[in-house]
C-alpha cells in the first residue's frame, strides 16, 4: 500500500511538471512569434516603378554669351526699325536716329544697322564683351556671384546721347555657358555628362557638363547649352534646374541591394512570405539603383536585415 502511494504521487508530481513544460514551451514559442511578428512588421517596402534615374539641382545660372555692342554716333532721337528678340542678319536695320537740331546743323537721320548676324537686344548691362564663353573657365567664377547682378528689363530708349551704347547683337550660332551655382554637393556629376535644363515658365534646353568647381562648401558647374531659346539671349541671371539623366529602368533604393549566397539581388514581399530574386544592376546614381530582374509593382524591401533575421529566427 505504501509503495502505491509513492507511485501515485510520483506520477501527479510528474504530471505537473509536463504541464508546466508545455506551458513553458507555449510561452516560448507565443514569444517567438510574437517576436518575429513585431520584426516582420517593422520590414518597410517600396513599389518597383518605372522612372527616370536622374539627379535634379536648382540654382541660379550666370549667362555667358558672345555679344557685340552698337553705341550711337550722334546724339537724337531713336526710332526703332527692330525689335527686342528679333533675329537679325548682318547689315539689317536696327534703329534710326534723328540727330538734335542746332543752329549750326540741320536736323538728319543716322541708321544702324546690325553688325552681325544674331537677336537684338536692349538690355545692356556692361558685362559685355566680359562673359563670353571662351572666358568661361579662366575666370574666378565664385567671385561672380558676388559682382553681378541682374538688371531689371526696360524699355528702348528713346533718346540717346552721341557714344552712348544704345543696343547688342547677341550671337545665337554660337553655343552660350551657363554658369550655375547648385543648391548642393553633385552626385555623380561630372565633366562630359549630358545634361538637360530647365527654367522660367517651361523653358528647355540641353547640354554639357564641362567643368566642375567647389570652394568653401558651395559646388558651381559650367554647362555648354546646346539647344536653349527665349531669355537665354535677353537675361543675365536665371533661376535654373540641371537634370543629370542616367537612364530610365526599374528604379529602387540602393538600401534594397543585397549578396545572397554570392548572388546580388533584393528581397520582395508576397502573400507568402518574403523572397530572395536576383537582379542586374543597371546603373546607380547615389542612393538609388536601376535594376532589371523584378516586375513593375513588386513590393521591394528596403531594410532587408529584418528579413534576414527573420530567416533566422524561424
């Protein structure tokens, strides 16, 4: 009797701590869970689309232009027979002036004509002559900045003073500089790169990185435009955007990118979980990629340690 008595309470001592094993093992397994759930959630994704990878700065551009100044050689009144903007060719009339009367002269009229071929303009502001594109990249560009200013536009004058300037042919057949002090550090941005432009009320142009300056913090690009029109050829100064166009693909953030048993690829969410695919590099351009590999719409994650220790962990 004594000896089945020990067995019974053998066996409910041994029961308790089965059920405390299995409590335990629950709990063990409910936190493992619950861990990985929390984990799983914190793992952020982006949609794969179909862009432009492209690095866009703003700034403000100097512009540099051949430009060729007529002064007046007597004093009257002015009489326009050209206007702002007009594309001209050499010899063309551009003005007439009505010389002063004196009791010494009689009154006569002077004409100007263009002495180049090119678009008259008015606005003159005594960097002519000054910044040229063949002056581009020997002067102190930063000091620039500092020295010219933008000139608010006026009206021809309609009186002029005997060797006073008076109007400017602006060359269009020869390519003008901008000179654009960006808004930030470059990225990838060098000499030779294609570039495209932006600016005023949807302005256009293309062009040409050729050379590239930074002082103290501020980052300055010399762009040869080689398809530009409207106030290019009028305004000193203009607000800008240089777009440096890699090329056009599945765009994602570099922080996707990841080596998998030596291959290189992204993880992409599913219904069923997470999924390591290999991809092709493209091109990259700071913290972004171009890839081929994945479908247009795949949720791509971005911080794929978490899926890692997800793999782990289960």
């Amino acid at each position: 009797m004594a000896r089945d008595g020990l067995l019974g309470r053998l066996q409910i001592w041994l029961g308790r701590i089965l059920l405390v094993a299995v409590a335990l093992l629950m709990l063990f397994w409910l936190g493992k869970q619950a861990y990985v759930f929390g984990v799983s959630e914190a793992v952020r994704t982006v949609s794969a689309q179909w862009s432009d990878l492209s690095a866009t700065y703003e700034g403000q551009a100097i512009i540099m232009r051949n430009e060729t100044v007529v002064t007046a050689p007597v004093s009257g009144s002015v009489a326009w027979l050209a206007r702002e903007g007009d594309r001209v060719h050499i010899g063309a009339p551009v003005a007439r002036i009505s010389e002063s009367v004196s009791p010494e002269k009689e009154q006569g009229a002077v004409e100007l004509k263009s002495p180049a071929a090119g678009i008259v303009s008015c606005y003159l502001d005594g960097w002519e002559g000054i910044l040229t594109p063949a002056n581009c990249q020997r002067m102190d560009l930063f000091a620039l900045f500092n020295a010219v200013r933008s000139k608010p536009p006026e009206a021809p004058p309609q009186d002029v003073e005997s060797g006073s300037p008076l109007f400017k042919i602006v060359d269009n057949l020869v390519d003008p500089c901008f000179v654009v002090k960006l808004d930030r550090q470059p990225v990838d941005l060098a000499s030779g790169n294609s570039v495209d432009l932006e600016w005023g009320s949807g302005n256009t142009g293309k062009g040409t990185v050729i050379g590239l300056q930074s002082r103290s913090g501020i980052y300055i690009a010399e762009v040869m435009v080689s398809q530009a029109d409207g106030d290019v050829y009028s305004e000193r100064i203009l607000d800008v955007k240089v777009i440096d166009k890699k090329c056009e693909g599945i765009v994602v953030p570099a922080n996707a990118l990841v080596t998998n048993g030596g291959e290189q690829g992204v993880y992409t969410r599913t219904p069923l979980g997470y999924r390591f695919v290999n991809v092709k590099v493209i091109e990259t351009l700071g913290d972004k990629v171009a890839l081929q590999g994945i479908d247009l719409g795949e949720a791509v994650v971005t911080n794929p340690g978490l899926v890692e220790r997800i793999d782990q962990e289960t």
